[in-house]
C-alpha cells in the first residue's frame, strides 16, 4: 500500500504559476533595451492598466510585497490608537499594525468562514478604535455588509486583507468593492504572482499621491520629501512577471475547479473532515483548498494527519498557526485571552491547507485523499 501510495517527488502546499520562459525574456528584451529597471517604470504601468482592467478596480497601487502594501495603506489612511482585528490571521496582517504603532485588538472568528465574527465587533469598540482590519480568510469573504454597518454608525474605517482573494467576486461586485481599502498579495505562492509583490485597491482617488510618496522615500518632487516613507516599490522584472502570469491565470483556475471537485469527491464522506473553501466560479478564487479535522469525530487529530502526509511526501501547511494572539507580545493584551477567542482556538488545531494548484495531478489528489481515508 505504502510503496503505491508514495510520492516519488514531494508534493508541496503550492507551486508558484510560470510562464514559459522565452516568453518572459521577450518581454525582459524590452527592460534591457530600456535599462529601465525599477522607479515607476513602463512595464508596471502597464501591468497597473491590466491589473485594474482584470480587478475592476478604479484606483490601484502596486508594491513589492503584500505586507508593505498593508503598512503603508494604513499610514495613508491615518489610522490612529486600537484597529480591530481577526487572530486566525498570517503574522503580516497584525505586524503591519505593529509598524505603525496601532494596538491590535483581537475579535473572534465565526466558525464556518473563519473571518471576523462581525456579531462580536461592537462589543470591542473605544474611543480609541479607529479601523477594522478584516482578512478574507482562504477566500470565503468576510461579513462584508455587516461590517460596514458598523463601520458607518461608529465612523471608522474598513481595510481588508485581501492576500487570498485575488479576483474574487461578492454577490457579482469586485471583492475589493467593499471597505475603504484592499490589499492583494502576489507573492510567489499565491494564485498571480510577481514573484513578491502587492497591491491596494482603494476608493479615494485622493490616496494615490501619497501612496506614491510612501513607496518611494515620502520624496514628493526634486526639492521635497514630504513625509516619512519607505522604498516599496514594485520593479521593472517583477512587473514583467506578472503580466505574463496574468495571461495564465483564468487557465489556472479552471484547473484548480477541476482539482478542488477531485478532493470534494473523495473527501464527502468522511467523518470529521469538512471543507472550509466550499466557493466556485466567480465567488471563489481558487488561492487555497482547506479542510477541517474534527478529532472527536474523525479520531486523529490535525497535526496527525500533517506527519502522516508528510509520511508520503506530501507537505501540506497548518494555515494559520500559531495563532496571532498567541504571540509573546500580545499576550498582555485583554482580547488576547484564550477564553475570549474560543473559535480562533479551536480552528487553529483543525485547519490543514492541502496541495492545491494546477499543475497537481487529479490522481495525485485521489492518492493524498486515500491516505487521508485509510487513516481512520
Ligand atoms: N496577509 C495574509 C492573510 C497572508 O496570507 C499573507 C501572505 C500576507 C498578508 C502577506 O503577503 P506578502 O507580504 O507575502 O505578499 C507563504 C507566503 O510567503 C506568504 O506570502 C503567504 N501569505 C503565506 C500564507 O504563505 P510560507 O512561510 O508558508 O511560505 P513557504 O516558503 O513555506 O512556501 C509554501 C510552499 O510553497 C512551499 O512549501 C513550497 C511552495 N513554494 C514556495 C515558494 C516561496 C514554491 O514551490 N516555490 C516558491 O518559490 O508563507
């Protein structure tokens, strides 16, 4: 059984999208030529015309990585004192807090999405808060209509952490329709990538000066440097990356659809394991597929199931953990308890991200399910 289940090759979480080579040095010809290779160059305006096209997004300013995007997007945003946020979360969301000195303030998930439980937000609410900080976690969107309830009776703002939800769409409108503020991650192991790089979709037109400003040194013209910024700027190779990416991404999601019915099938009927990214079509962004391990019902737990596979060459990630309240220097905070993030506590023993892009073999999915069946 063991020998013809094994994975001769490992089989990792993801692999990064790539285009044929000849074709992205086609495109580098035009850089060389240019000896144009970063500061505001051609090819990422370019790839800022496709992206907006392909993202419906009014207003969009690339980055070289999503985390940089966050930092900076919540300086142009102004915000001050306590953001409320999710602790099931990649360290990036609260670290761009940290960056800008605002207190995280921890508010639990609800438990079929994962997302902020937009219920318990209000009760969090001070004088100090100014923003929520929500993430569309693995791509099931957030309470977005609920949140911005609440953000319009207390008067603050919304900035999703759209890292797992590039091209997404909500009841048939952009993901990035909702809240003041987006941002989408193009690392290497997301749907589209520049290999690193990020991007904010925003509604206030007015931002875009001084998120130019902050991505490149706060320098405002030849004689001012207007505020305090950093170099956050996406180059001239990344951005011809991406436009070839670009291309291939709707080939890529149509395979992913295919791998994810594949795991869906094979995984229907085993106790205790559930699949928590259930989207398709438009509302999915096919970035992660992600199951649900109930130990009491399936009788392993997580993390057996994660040495198991790992046992067959398969290395599938415990997406998010540890959570972020967990981390040594939030502990002192009060939302930070335990007893106050019940759900956050239970998902992050259960969650496990499984092999997921398009180049994984359907059969491989069949074989990764039937260790996952013959395990019971
Ligand atoms: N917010 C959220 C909710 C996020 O999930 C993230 C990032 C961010 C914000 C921040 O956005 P960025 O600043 O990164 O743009 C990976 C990614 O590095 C990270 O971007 C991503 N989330 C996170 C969920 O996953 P790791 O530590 O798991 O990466 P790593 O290197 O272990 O890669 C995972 C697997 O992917 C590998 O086992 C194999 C495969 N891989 C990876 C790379 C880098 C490849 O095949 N080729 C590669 O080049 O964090």
């Amino acid at each position: 059984m063991i020998i013809e289940i094994m994975f001769k090759e490992p089989i990792y979480v993801t692999r990064p999208l790539l285009p044929k080579l000849h074709e992205v040095c086609s495109r580098l010809d035009q850089v060389w030529e240019s000896k144009w290779l970063t500061n505001n160059g051609p090819q990422q305006h370019k790839l800022e015309e496709e992206l907006k096209k392909y993202l419906q997004a009014e207003n969009l300013s690339l980055f070289n990585n999503g985390t940089l995007a966050l930092l900076l997007g919540l300086k142009a945003l102004d915000i001050t004192g306590e953001v409320i946020t999710t602790p099931f979360t990649f360290p990036a969301t609260v670290q761009a807090l940290d960056w800008n000195n605002l207190t995280p303030v921890f508010c639990d998930i609800e438990p079929t999405t994962l997302t902020l439980d937009a219920a318990k937000i209000e009760s969090l609410i001070t004088d100090k808060t100014s923003a929520i900080l929500a993430v569309h976690t693995f791509g099931n969107p957030c309470d977005v209509e609920q949140i911005q309830a609440i953000a319009n009776k207390y008067k603050l703002k919304v900035i999703y952490d759209g890292a797992h939800v590039f091209g997404a769409k909500v009841g048939g409108h952009p993901i990035s329709k909702f809240g003041d503020m987006t941002m989408f991650s193009f690392h290497a192991t997301k749907l589209f990538n520049t290999v690193e790089g990020g991007g904010l979709v925003y509604h206030d037109a007015n931002l875009s000066e001084t998120l130019n400003q902050l991505k490149n040194f706060g320098i405002a013209n030849s004689d001012e440097v207007k505020i305090s910024g950093l170099n956050a700027k996406l180059n001239e190779i990344q951005s011809v990356i991406g436009i070839e990416v670009l291309k291939m991404i709707e080939d890529e999601r149509h395979k992913r659809h295919e791998i994810k019915r594949v795991y869906e099938r094979n995984l229907a009927e085993i106790p205790g394991i559930s699949v928590l990214t259930k989207l398709e079509g438009e509302n999915s962004s096919y970035q992660y597929f992600v199951i649900q391990i109930e130990e009491e019902l399936y009788g392993k737990s997580r993390d057996m199931v994660f040495e198991k596979l790992k046992e067959f060459n398969v290395f599938t990630r415990k997406y998010f953990y540890p959570l972020c309240s967990d981390f040594q220097w939030y502990k002192h905070l009060e939302s930070a308890r335990k007893e106050n993030l019940p759900f956050a506590q239970k998902a992050v023993k259960q969650v496990l991200a499984m092999p997921f892009y398009g180049e994984l073999q359907l059969e491989s999915v069949e074989k990764i399910c039937k260790v996952i069946r013959d395990f019971i």
